[in-house]
C-alpha cells in the first residue's frame, strides 16, 4: 500500500513537471528576456486592457523599449504593437476589435495608450511580450550604476474586460517582475568594466 501510494506521488509529481514544462515551450519563453500571459480575448464587445510599468528600481534603465504581440490560437498574429516606458510611468495597451465602439483611439486618448487592433470577429489567443533591445540584460553603465533594459524587470497587469456589465477577469503573467522566479538569476555585463551579477528586480 505504502508502495503505491509512493508511486502515485512521483507520478503525480513527474505530470505536473511535464506539463509545466509543456506550458514553457508553448509559449517559447526566455526566461530572461521574455515575458508572456496565457490568455487574452476580443470581439465587438469584449476588449483586453494591458498596463506596463517602470517601477524605476535603482538597476533598471531609465527607458526600456517593449513590444507586445497578441497571437491567436491558430498561431497567427491579431496584431503588434512597440512602445518605450520612461521611469515612474505606466503604458497602457487595448487590445480591441477594429473601431470598438465605446474604446478605441477617440474615446481613449494620450501618448500612453496604445491599440492593438485586429478583426470584430471573436478571437482569442495568448500574448508574448519581448524586448526592444538586442541584448536587454546588458548593463549599460552610467557613472557606476548598473541599468538593464530587460523587460522582466517591468510589472505588468491585465484584464478581459466586458464593459456592457463592468464586469471581467484578471490576467496572470509569466516572467515579470512580479513572477521572478521565471526570471534569470544572473545578468552578465560584458563590456570593459568588471563583470557583476545582478538579481533581476533587486536593488
């Protein structure tokens, strides 16, 4: 008995593995430069609302470039769009059918918003978010402060929202600074000035 009970411990064990690791490629995530959420939905009415911001902790740069990419279930892109978040902002992104009625780039106004606009159709998929910068965990020195243009080091946080009720449902993102167990546990700087590690989101 005790033997099974064993068994059935490592097999669950060996399945959540599997399919955590499944899940990982999927959604082909660098677990250093890449950040992803695992659902997000638009139609007529339906939208998806996406907030990035810069916490300006002391190891990140003061502008880092992101772009997100919202991909359907088919694997086919509903739309992309890049942007940069400057210290202590926050940029927002709508994911919303083309000429949404009550959200869209008239109602919804300033340099922060951005659109993300694709058929009226339903759709549905997943978004990958990934950085601007070729080599984001690369230090870029200023005086002797560290800065990173890594996107992990950002927070962000979503929803799908039904605005005919006010109602919808929270996001979950994989790899931000709020999920920094995804993250990488060391960032190499390889120019000329001596090689440090940094923890990512740490001071």
């Amino acid at each position: 008995m005790k033997n099974k009970l064993i068994k059935r411990f490592l097999i669950t064990v060996v399945g959540t593995v599997s399919l955590a690791l499944s899940a990982v490629s999927a959604f082909a995530i660098t677990n250093s430069q890449s950040v992803v959420s695992p659902f997000w939905q638009s139609d007529g009415s339906v939208y998806t609302f996406v907030a990035v911001s810069h916490s300006s902790l002391q190891a990140m740069n003061s502008q880092i470039g992101v772009i997100v990419s919202a991909l359907k279930t088919d694997g086919s892109t509903f739309g992309t769009t890049d942007f940069t978040v400057t210290e202590n902002s926050t940029s927002r992104v709508f994911i919303v059918a083309t000429n949404h009625s009550s959200i869209n780039n008239l109602t919804v106004t300033g340099a922060a918003n951005l659109f993300i606009a694709g058929t009226t159709n339903l759709s549905s998929g997943h978004l990958s978010i990934t950085p601007r910068a070729t080599v984001p965990q690369d230090v870029a020195y200023a005086g002797i402060a560290a800065r990173h243009r890594d996107i992990t080091m950002l927070t962000f946080w979503g929803s799908v929202v039904i605005p005919g009720t006010n109602t919808g449902f929270a996001m979950e993102f994989i790899g931000d600074a709020h999920d920094s167990m995804f993250s990488t546990t060391t960032m190499l700087h390889t120019g000329t000035a001596p090689r440090e590690n940094h923890m990512v989101g740490v001071q």
